[in-house]
C-alpha cells in the first residue's frame, strides 16, 4: 500500500498500476467478507453475547472501530436508545463509510470520534454534519465529542509514519483520546 501512496520518482510512478493490481484481490476479498451486511450480524450477536453472558453482563462495554469498523461502532452506540443497548460506550478514528448525518444523529450512547481534516472518506462538510448531529445529540442528553486532527489524513490513528513528528503525535493524541474517553465512562463502574 505504501508504494501505491508515495511520492517518488518517475520510476516510483510507472510502477503504481503494477502496485495496483496486486492489491485488487486483497481487497476485494475484504470487501466481500467485511461489508456491512455480512459483517453486521456477527458483530452484533458478539456484543449481544457480551451482553448476555453471566460474568460480564455487567462489566461496562465500548466498542472502538477504525476505518471500516468506526461503522460499526456508530451503530452499536445507536442500539439501546431508552435502555442499556450493547454498549456504554463508544470510540471511533477516520470512520467509513458513515450515511450522514443519520448514523451520528442516532447514537443513544457516549460517542466520540477522531478525525483528521485530510480525510478523503469525510470531507469536511462530512465532519461539519458530525459535529451538528453531536451538538444536537448532547443538548438531548448524549454526551458526544469530536476531536478534528489538522493536517491528518484517513488511516492516520493505526497507520502513521513514525518519521513523520507530527502525524506520530496526533496519533498518540487519538490513542489518549480514546483511553480518555472510556476512563470517564467507565470509572464509576470498575469492578
């Protein structure tokens, strides 16, 4: 992937088709087994298996999702809206692909996101519709937050350069986030 992304010489592009192809069967191959209607299900019976399981019916429960996974976290803080549902919590970096604003303005659990203005999945009038839907969301009594990463790109919490100074920091920072944003939730129910 990274060969696909950097910038380079002449010779770095004229290989990028070649880099291309090899990466077409590795993705259609996630794409298949990880869209959202095959994924779902499994996702929500193991949260709801959670849920149910005598020694951890009641541990508190987040779901932290990246990319792909930030979907499913949405969606998970969305279920149980005037009861427990299958999480107390929430976190999710860069998420995609998100149906806007309606998958953020239905969460009924503490939501957090982290986000990078760069993102080509969320352009920023993607961000902005968020960050209304979050407003709205804690006016009614669900505490959301949205934290915009400057200059960071999609990926930029699991996939950062540690070359790069200040892409290491920001995701350090949505590390910190996270850890944050769960301690506060969790703390009054530690066993």
């Amino acid at each position: 992937m990274s060969n696909l992304t950097k910038k380079g010489t002449l010779r770095d592009t004229l290989w990028k088709p070649y880099y291309a192809l090899r990466a077409i069967p590795g993705f259609a191959a996630f794409g298949l087994f990880n869209r959202f209607g095959a994924a779902w299900p499994r996702v929500r019976s193991y949260f709801a298996a959670l849920r149910s399981a005598p020694k951890s019916s009641r541990l508190p429960v987040g779901a932290v999702g990246f990319c792909w996974g930030g979907l499913h976290a949405v969606k998970l803080a969305a279920d149980g809206r005037g009861g427990r549902g299958l999480v107390d919590a929430a976190f999710t970096a860069h998420p995609q692909p998100l149906a806007l604003p309606g998958d953020v303005a239905d969460v009924a659990k503490p939501t957090a996101v982290a986000i990078g203005d760069r993102d080509w999945a969320i352009r920023l009038s993607g961000i902005e519709m968020i960050r209304k839907a979050f407003v709205e969301r804690s006016g009614e009594g669900v505490e959301c937050e949205l934290v915009l990463y400057e200059g960071a790109g999609h990926g930029f919490a699991v996939r950062y350069d540690p070359g790069n100074g200040k892409l290491a920091e920001q995701a350090e920072a949505a590390e910190n986030q996270a850890v944050a944003w769960f301690n506060r939730w969790f703390a009054a129910a530690q066993p």
